[in-house]
C-alpha cells in the first residue's frame, strides 16, 4: 500500500506484482490519479514535464499519468479519473448505490465524493478500452456497516 496516511483515512494505492507477467497494456479506462502537492510540483517542475493549465503530468515508466497541482491538501491524493463509456449508468452506479455526492456535473463528466476529506471520483465519458494492466476501486468502511 502507498499514500500519505493510514488507509481508514486516506486515499491510498496497492501495487500488486503478478509473478510471470513481464508487461501490461495500458488501457483508457483509468486516466490517473491527481496529486496537490507543493514539493512534488516543484520536482516535477525542475524535470520539465508536460504542463496542462494549472498542473504538470508525469507519466510513471508503464505509462499511467499523474497530474500535480501546485497546492496542499491533508491527503495529497485529490482525485482518481476514470473514464467511462455511459455517463448515466455510472451516475446509478456511483451515487444511487455506492451513495456518492454528485459535487459537480456536465455532459461530459461528474465529480463524485464521500465528504470534503475524502479523495474525490471524477467520471469522465471517453474511451474504455481495459487493457491487461486494469485493477479494482476498494472502499473502506466499518465491520459494523457491513451487512453479512
């Protein structure tokens, strides 16, 4: 597990290594994680990396983006991107089931969230195409809330 805090109260990330597989292909099903971190951008600034508006994208050595803002958060893991092929469905999925707050929407994309601490979802309508190399979102969440 990486992240910046304990994973009850932090959005955190499992590497997981697959004996025998030498390589994945990347899919366009997740985009990438957005990081607000002020000591990362100015690192990732000094390597001259790729600038969107407000932040920089770094691609990792198998081709997965992380985008860097030059801003603080408690938990620096401000956002994970996926894109999805059907906005709506994933809208019942997300928010009608999984209970997620619909913090902003467009036709092309919503922002979803557990609370102001929590790292936010944004789904974006695009291309879906899994790959090899796609894995799972996990929740957290109290042996108590969870119905045998």
């Amino acid at each position: 597990m990486v992240g910046y805090g304990p994973e009850d109260d932090h959005f955190v990330v499992e590497l997981t290594y697959n004996y025998g597989i030498h390589s994945y292909e990347v899919g366009s099903h997740f985009v990438g994680f957005e990081l607000c971190s002020k000591t990362v951008y100015k690192s990732v600034f000094a390597s001259s990396h790729k600038a969107t508006d407000d932040q920089l994208v770094v691609r990792d050595p198998n081709g997965y983006s992380i985008f860097v803002k030059d801003a603080t958060r408690e938990d620096p893991f401000s956002k994970v991107i996926l894109n999805v092929s059907e906005l709506k469905k994933s809208l019942v999925f997300w928010h009608d089931i999984l209970n997620m707050t619909i913090v902003s929407r467009s036709a092309t994309n919503a922002v979803l969230s557990y609370g102001p601490e929590q790292c936010p979802l944004e789904i974006r309508h695009g291309n879906v195409g899994r790959g090899s190399g796609f894995g799972r979102i996990a929740f957290a969440c109290p042996s108590s809330e969870v119905n045998p």
